[in-house]
C-alpha cells in the first residue's frame, strides 16, 4: 500500500502559473518569486508526484501529457482552497493596481480601505497602466486597478465593472529652461505646435495615449513619437531628460528632476479615473475598496465636473453608466 503524502499548494500554484504562462520567467514575476525559487517549486512537485510535468528547452516551455491531466485537478484544488479560506474569515490577499507609485488617486483610495478593513490584506501592485492591468484582470492575476475606463478594448470592458472615483485634473511637465515654465499655469493654446510625450507606443498605457491624442488634436499640439519602454521610475526619468520634451501628466504626478509641474487651463483638462474590477469578483476587501472610493470622491469633490473642464463625451457617458449599486 503506497504512503498518503500532501501537494502543497504553493507548489501547485507554481505549476499552473507555468501551465498558462509557459514561460519561467514571466511565471515567476506573476508570482513575485525568484525564478530559481520557481524552478524549484516544480521540480520538487515533479518528484514528489512522479511524474514529468514540462518539456523545457532554451527556447520554449510545454506541457507533458501528465502535465496537461494535472492542470485542470490543479486548477480546482486551489480554488477550493480560496473557498476555504474565505469562509474560515482568510481571504486571499487582494492585489490592486496603482498603476504608478507616483500617482495619488489610487493610493489614497488604497490607504483609507485598509482603514475601512484592517482584517483584509490588500497589496498594491504597479502595472504602468489600465490597458496593461485589465489583461491581467481578466486573467485573475489582478483583482482591481484605476483608469481611463472608456479607453479600453470594448472586447476587455466587457469582462470588467467599474465605479467612477475623480476627474483629475491634467499637468505639463516642462523642461526649467522651457519659456513656458516661468508662468505658473499654462493654458492649452500656448503648447500648440509643441510636441509634448503622452506614452505613445506602449502598450500597457494605450487608454493614456488616447485621451491626450484626442486633447492634442482639439490644441494643435503634437504627439511625441514612441520612445523605448522604460521601467521603473528612475529609467522614466532619464529618458524624458534625455528627449528634454513636455510631458503630460496628472495633477498628483511629481515633477522629474530638471522638470517643473505647471497646471493645464484654459479649459483644464481632465483625466476620467475609475475603479475598475472583474465582473464576478467577490472579496471583502473589494467591498472596502469601493466604499473608500466613494468615500474619498465625495469628501474630495472628485467627481464634480468643472465649468471650464474639457473632457471627451464618451468618457462622461462611460462614467455614468458605470455600476451604481452601494458596495
């Protein structure tokens, strides 16, 4: 008679990332793992299960005939687990995106759910922005982020639920010998035929890139062409130095270094920010989150349009038919 022995579920969590991934290192930044210490996962889980879950190559990662049978006994183990956790009180952590570490909007919305439900474990991920965020969404790999909602794919907003959170308002980011960065505001006609950067050609932040293109073609302002992708905000930096280009940006962003954060007027331009989901997501701390949006649109007038706004029609549609019912 064989021994009886346990699957950790870490180390089934390591498998299926693999499984959908297929490819280690993107697994293991999934995972927030080392990708030696994801390795090591799988290869334990192999032994222990006897069997030879990947076929791995310098170029590609495949599923075994094994693998492909245990994936979907995998997939419902862990499920169960989260059903377990949940109703002894444990729910799994729930990861939010704040797109950016210098952006404010979500933070603070953040901040005050953690008040609102201390028992909750919610941790803030950085995925640059919503386009990028909502795949992840999908995919559970994510449970909530902030953004430009009426950006997306129609295709990815169909699978997600938003609820409005602020207007906020639009900044330049100007070079300090620009002319333009010794007046304290800048009206919009005065970057005309400037070309200013608004992240064209990546495709995490295409809902960004959008609304500025649509402001841009309002103003006579030029697009800065696409720029190589650079992570982390020290490498964001640099690189707009570099270039020595306007940037637009979001009130709560904070100027680089050798930049000056001067407001739009004239009218003020808006970025529309929502708190956007899975459909079907249900966890407490989503629950606290959504009440800390409301809460913080509220005491913050966040969401009181301006007179002197500008902000596309369709972006005020998709705010006001955004989900409505209380948290």
């Amino acid at each position: 008679m064989s021994t009886p022995f346990a699957v950790e579920p870490r180390l089934l969590r390591a498998f299926v990332a693999v499984a959908e991934e297929l490819h280690f290192t993107r697994a293991a930044a999934r995972l927030y793992l080392a990708q030696q210490a994801l390795s090591r996962d799988v290869r334990r889980l192999e032994r222990e299960l006897g069997v030879e879950l990947f076929l791995r190559s310098t170029r590609r990662v495949e599923l075994t005939a094994d693998g492909e049978r245990l994936l979907p006994y995998a997939r419902r183990v862990l499920a169960a687990q989260e059903d377990l956790l949940a109703a002894a009180g444990q729910a799994r952590p729930l990861l939010v995106d704040l797109n950016s570490p210098g952006l404010g909007t979500g933070r603070r919305v953040l901040h005050r759910a953690r008040e609102l439900a201390p028992e909750c474990e919610l941790m803030a991920r950085y995925e640059s922005g919503l386009a990028g965020a909502a795949v992840e969404l999908l995919a559970g790999r994510l449970d909530a982020s902030f953004g430009r909602f009426a950006g997306l794919d129609p295709v990815l907003r169909a699978g997600l639920d938003q609820q409005p959170v602020r207007y906020e308002p639009m900044t330049v980011l100007l070079p300090e010998g620009h002319p333009l960065a010794a007046l304290p505001e800048v009206p919009l006609a005065a970057l005309a035929g400037e070309t200013v950067y608004a992240g064209a050609g990546n495709t995490r932040t295409t809902e960004w890139t959008d609304l500025a293109r649509r402001l841009f073609d309002a103003y006579g302002i030029g697009l800065a062409p696409p720029q190589p992708l650079a992570v982390g905000d020290e490498e964001f930096a640099r690189l707009m130095a570099k270039g020595n280009q306007p940037v637009l940006a979001v009130v709560d962003f904070a100027a680089l270094p050798g930049t000056v954060a001067r407001p739009l007027t004239d009218p003020v331009p808006l970025s529309p920010v929502s708190l956007v989901w899975r459909k079907g997501l249900v966890h407490p701390g989503l629950a606290a989150l959504r009440t800390a949006a409301a809460e913080s649109a509220r005491a913050g007038g966040w969401l009181r349009l301006p007179t002197d706004g500008w902000i596309p029609a369709s972006d005020v549609h998709a705010m006001k038919t955004s989900v409505t019912e209380r948290p």
